[in-house]
C-alpha cells in the first residue's frame, strides 16, 4: 500500500525520482526451512532475484512494472503460486528473466541493496523503508509509513510531509500504534 501510495499521490505533486530497492524476508527474518512462514518467503525471494536480473539488465523502471505485475497477482488476485513466466510476459518482459528465480548469484545483489536500507534504518525494522536527503545532503531513512489504504491527495501529501519532517528531524526515531485492520487494495490496477 506505501508504494502505491508513493506512486499514485506523492510522486506526481512533490517530482520524486523513485529507484526502487530489494528486501527479502527470508534473509532479513531467517525462518527455520520446516516453519510455515519458510515457503512463503523463499518464493519471494527467488521473486526479487528475477527483478535484480530485469534491474541489471533493462534499468529501474522495469523493475516497477514488474513489481506492480507481482502486486496485482499477490495481492489482488491473492495467487502466490503463480508463474514467474506468465508474470513476465504480462510486464512486456522477456521470458528468459525467468532465469534467475532459481540462480542464487543474485543473492549478492540483493544482500547489498537490502543491506544499505537496514544500515540507515537500522536492521530491527522491516518494509517499507523510505530513505532520502536531508536538508544538509545526509541519506536518513525511516521505516514505513505502514498504511492499509491510499488516503485522498490532501491526506495522502499531509502523510507525506509528516513523515519527512520525522525522518529529517535529528533524533526522531519512532512513532507506533497497533493495527486493526487490513490493507484495502482496492480495484486491480
């Protein structure tokens, strides 16, 4: 929801220049392989080293469209099983990407993105995490915000302006309350 928050509202009235980054929950939570959570995860993982093959190749834009392609069938679709394949061909992505969801080369690439977001962040955090410059050129990040829907434009630039006063504040570390619902994601896009 944060991306497409960032996406829909934030990028065309505050101009953002977006590169995306990797996060894998199977590195970052280390699941024992006979838990439930461990299937899951992997899956995902092996999803973002098919997106750093597209990255390395065909450049950042494409890395959103695919990650979008992921999201409409996770998360609207709600198929976690779906083929990597099918996935690219629907992104205008060639096949052959496909490739890399079982080439543990990647994993290199991903570690590195994934550990310069946790080292601004700090590592007991999880996704998302939105880094930028501070008014005296300093990369800070914070995680989140955690969001279960895309507010209206006027709430949605509050948000946004809210959560960069935090994240460039010095000292400011955490805001928190338990969630009670469950994201809304709307019509597929």
């Amino acid at each position: 929801m944060t991306a497409r928050w960032v996406v829909d509202e934030i990028k065309p009235a505050r101009d953002l220049n977006i590169t995306w980054q990797p996060i894998s929950l199977l590195k970052k939570n280390d699941p024992e392989p006979d838990s439930d959570y461990y299937e899951p995860v992997l899956k995902t993982h092996r999803l973002l080293r098919v997106m750093e093959a597209v990255r390395a190749a065909e450049g950042n834009d494409r890395v959103v469209d695919l990650y979008w392609e992921y999201g409409r069938r996770i998360h609207h679709d709600q198929d976690r099983e779906f083929d990597v394949v099918d996935a690219l061909t629907s992104a205008g992505l060639d096949a052959g990407f496909a490739d890399a969801f079982d080439d543990e080369s990647w994993d290199a690439e991903i570690d590195k993105r994934m550990k310069v977001g946790l080292e601004l962040a700090g590592d007991d955090i999880g996704t998302p995490i939105i880094a930028m410059d501070n008014a005296d050129g300093e990369r800070v990040a914070l995680f989140g915000p955690v969001i279960t829907r895309v507010p209206p434009t006027d709430l949605s630039l509050q948000l946004w302006d809210g959560f960069i006063a935090c994240a460039t504040v010095p000292g400011f570390w955490e805001l928190k309350r338990t969630r009670t619902e469950r994201p809304e994601f709307g019509q597929r896009p």
